[in-house]
C-alpha cells in the first residue's frame, strides 16, 4: 500500500481526492440512494465549499459523481438537505417528467473586514435526479440580518399538515419554519436554549416522526449536532424525543426528566460520527429511518495522516424508537443490506475466556473488512476487552466494564496518533443504559475504522483509527475473573 492507500477504507464511502465533511441533501428516488457532501476539491483541508456528490443502489457501495452544487454570489454552499418534491408543490416540475428535486442549502459569505459570515438559506431545483442543479432567481429565501450561525437547513414533508417544514440551527436554539412551496418560509418557534448539551454552537438539525416498537404510538426526534460538547471530545449528535404539533416541538415529559439526571442521549458516543441526518423519501415500510454521518472530529479531522483525501463517511444505519422502564430510547443500527456482503464466515460457541484468548486471525477472516456478532449471556462482574492487534504493536481495546457499567474504546495504542494531542488522549465511554443480563453486540470493522452497536443498537460508539499495518488478530480477555462467551460469529465482507 502506499500510504495514502494504507488508510483508505475498504466499503466506507471516501472521496476519491481532497477534502469532505458533513453529508448532506440525502434523498431517495427511482432506485438510488443520494449523498452529497462538504466538499473542498481544491486541498484535503476544509475550505470554499461545494456539494460533492455520490449515488448508491443500497447505500453500502458509492459511485462518486461530479460535483453538484457550486459557490455563487452568495456564498459557498454550506450543509443542507433535498426533497423529493412529488407534488410539484414548488412549480419547478415540468408537466409529465420527473418530480423535481429541490435542495435548501445555506449560503454562506465572508464578511469584509472581519472574520464573520453572513449565512442566509437557498434553494435549487435538479431536472435530472439529482445529476445538475439550478439556483432559484429569487434566493436567498431565509435572509439574515444579524444571526452569528444561522445554517444547516433540513426540510421534510410534515404529512399530517400538508405542508414543508425546515429545522434550522441557530447557535444555541432550533428554529422551525413551514412553507408550503419551499419559496416562502414563515418561522413557527424555536426549542433549545438552556436545554440538552451546550458545550459548543448547535448545527445539522434533523426532525421526524418514529412509530414506537410494539405499539401504536409515534413520537418525534430531533436530532441536534453540537461542535464541541460531545460526550467524549470535540463534535457528536444529540438526540431529544417529544411531539412535534406543526409548530412546536415539546419534549416528552419522562424524557426531560431523565435527561435532566444525566444526559445519556447521543445517537453515538464514539468521537467519529458527526452531522449525521435522515434520508428524505426513505422512510421503511416498518417506519424507521436511514442516516448516515460524518466519521471524524473537528477536533483533529483536518490534520490525520491522509494526505490527497480526508474522511469517511459511517456506514449507513436504521433508526428506531423503543420505549421500555427507562424510557423513551432510540435504537440505532447498520442497514440490512449490508449482509449482502457477507462471504466467509466464523463461528465459535461456549468461549470459556480465561486469559488473553484469540478468537479470530487473518487465516479464518480479513478483520479489515468484516461483521462481527458476539453475545455472553451470564455477564459477570467486571466485564471484558477485546483486543485488535497487529505485528507492529499496534492494539485497539473496547469492551465493557461490569463495575462502572461503561462500555469503551481504547485507541491510545492504536498506530498512528501524534498528529493530533486531542486524537487520543483518553479512553471513550459510554454508560451502558440496557439492564440485561444478557449482553450483545455487533461489530464493524474496516481498515480504518471500529463501529459498534450494543445492546441491539441502544447505545452506539464509532471510532477511527491509524494502525501501522492493517489489524489481522482479534482477542478477548476477561476484566477479571474467567466467563464464558455464549457465541461468536464473524463474516467477512467481500466487495469484489
Ligand atoms: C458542521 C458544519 C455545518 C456547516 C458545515 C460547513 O460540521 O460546521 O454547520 O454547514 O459544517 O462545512
């Protein structure tokens, strides 16, 4: 591998060249999943920027596309969202083609002689699917006159109302607007300030309504990223649930309550999953969501050792809402369509794990691209750890501790990770919120990268990571005493 290669992951979207954050515009139509992303063609830092673009038949393997959306008079063309507009409710169809495609985005411009923006929100409409898009004559359509951050608009059809609604970030609030022909926006209310994480500026903004699992009931989610103030470091994406009446969204009162305990609501507590928004036009057939977020950190992005590309895109995942004692919770998980990929497969029962014991090594499957379950049914007291090694002394830690109830990711050994003091500088936890005896898990593994997903998706940590040599085996151990793992399967993903 050369270098730049060495760190290219295997099946997590990438940009061919430069630099990328946020995704952005995600919809669905006619067969393709659509991604657009912040985009700087011109360095492998974040600079002017532009919506790249990527189309997918299952949202696991990316064809990048030309780039989409360009900076104009107004601005660079900053994070946002794309409609499907089916009912022509925006006039920019033509009679008996396509629905139009229109995407609300923030124009954002440097102000002369200080180092403010001035950011309003526009629209354009695509003919082509996505392929090429217009800027409306009359943008912005949300002016500006004097909010600091004023951005990441996400737009979604509210059903029940007939109408648009936009979730707009404004420092340390939400602003919600309807429309009813995504020209003229008229502002409803806001939600936020003084609630949830404040620890940096609120930005990417998401709202949509979930069914509850096993029940007739919905609620909505609103999803706020927040840069910093995440629970690990740097940037991460809260999540509130309440109701949403078509003007005002209003927390649940049990989920106010436990959020004001302790704030346990992340849709990930991994320090690499950032801006993370829903797919428009895409909702399953049993209700739940797909997203897709941004795997790094402004806390180091800018500065990891790639060099003619930065960042990766998570892989996609389902969103779903469960309610049990403890409450409302989301459940989030990797899309099906990623078992597709399964080739070669592992499977081992009744581990009894004394000390250090290897499950896994390159002979039985490539850990550079692969799926793994595990489940232990009798947890005992003080947890495990799994170890990601390779022969260059690089190691990967995560597991669980049984006594402080944190599930962690230790990357402090991990490879690479002087180019940044912030990049690994403690272990990342997440409380574990399941009250289960039985504990399992599902785990990602690319060359560059770990996403797990706990207890069925109740608590989630993605991480990123810079080995000398790609990690080939996989051990486990116990945090103390010896105990027993019930089962373990492992396939490795082919994407050839
Ligand atoms: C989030 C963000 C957005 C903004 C974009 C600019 O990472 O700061 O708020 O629109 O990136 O690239």
């Amino acid at each position: 591998y050369s270098e730049e290669e060495l760190y290219r992951p295997n099946f997590h979207f990438t940009p061919k060249k430069a630099w990328m954050n946020d995704p952005n515009g995600m919809f669905y139509y006619n067969g393709y999943y659509h991604l657009y992303f912040q985009y700087h063609p011109e360095s492998s830092v974040w600079g002017p920027m532009h919506w790249g673009h990527a189309t997918s038949t299952d949202m696991i393997t990316w064809n990048e596309q030309p780039i989409a959306i360009y900076p104009d008079e107004l601005g660079t063309i900053f994070s946002g969202s794309a409609v499907v507009d089916i009912g022509n409710t925006s006039g920019f169809g033509k009679v008996s083609k396509a629905a139009p495609i229109v995407a609300i985005y923030t124009s954002s411009k440097k102000l002369e002689g200080n180092d403010n923006w001035k950011q309003t929100q526009s629209i354009a409409y695509s003919h082509d699917e996505g392929k090429t898009f217009t800027k409306y004559d009359n943008n912005p359509v949300i002016d500006n006159s004097n909010i600091k951050d004023f951005r990441d608009p996400k737009v979604m059809w509210d059903e029940e109302r007939n109408k648009w609604v936009m979730v707009l970030a404004a420092g340390d609030k939400i602003m919600f607007y309807d429309s009813k022909d995504l020209k003229n926006w008229n502002l409803l209310s806001d939600f936020g300030q003084g609630i949830g994480g404040h620890g940096g500026v609120w930005e990417c903004p998401d709202l949509f309504k979930l069914p509850v699992l096993g029940t007739e009931e919905s609620k909505w989610v609103l999803f706020v990223s927040i840069n910093p103030g995440g629970p690990n470091g740097g940037s991460a994406t809260q999540y509130f649930i309440g109701d949403f009446d078509g003007t005002k969204f209003t927390m649940d009162k049990e989920f106010e309550t436990a959020l004001n305990k302790e704030h346990n609501y992340w849709i990930d507590f991994g320090r690499d999953n950032y801006a993370g928004v829903s797919w428009s036009n895409a909702t399953r057939k049993d209700g739940s969501k797909l997203i897709l977020g941004w795997m790094s950190n402004w806390d180091y992005a800018q500065v990891v050792p790639t060099e003619t590309w930065r960042s990766a895109m998570t892989i996609a995942r389902k969103v779903q809402l469960q309610k049990n004692d403890n409450g409302y919770r989301l459940l989030i998980n990797p899309v099906e369509e990623l078992t597709n990929y399964r080739s070669t497969k592992y499977k081992k029962e009744n581990i009894v794990v004394k000390n250090d014991t290897k499950i896994i090594d390159s002979k039985t499957i490539d850990l550079a691209s692969a799926e793994i379950q595990f489940n232990i049914s009798n947890l005992k007291e003080e947890g495990f750890t799994f170890n990601l090694t390779n022969k260059q002394g690089d190691t990967l830690s995560f597991g669980y501790n049984h006594t402080d109830k944190n599930f962690f990711i230790d990357r402090r050994k991990s490879g690479k990770r002087d180019f940044s003091e912030k990049f690994a500088n403690h272990v990342s936890i997440a409380k574990r919120t399941s009250i289960s005896a039985d504990l399992k898990g599902t785990i990602i593994l690319d060359k560059t990268s770990i996403e797990i997903f706990f207890d069925n998706g109740e608590t989630v940590m993605t991480e990123i990571f810079f080995p000398n040599a790609p990690f080939n085996k996989l051990s486990i151990k116990p945090n103390h005493q010896e105990f027993v793992l019930d089962n373990i399967e492992a396939n490795k993903l082919n994407f050839n």
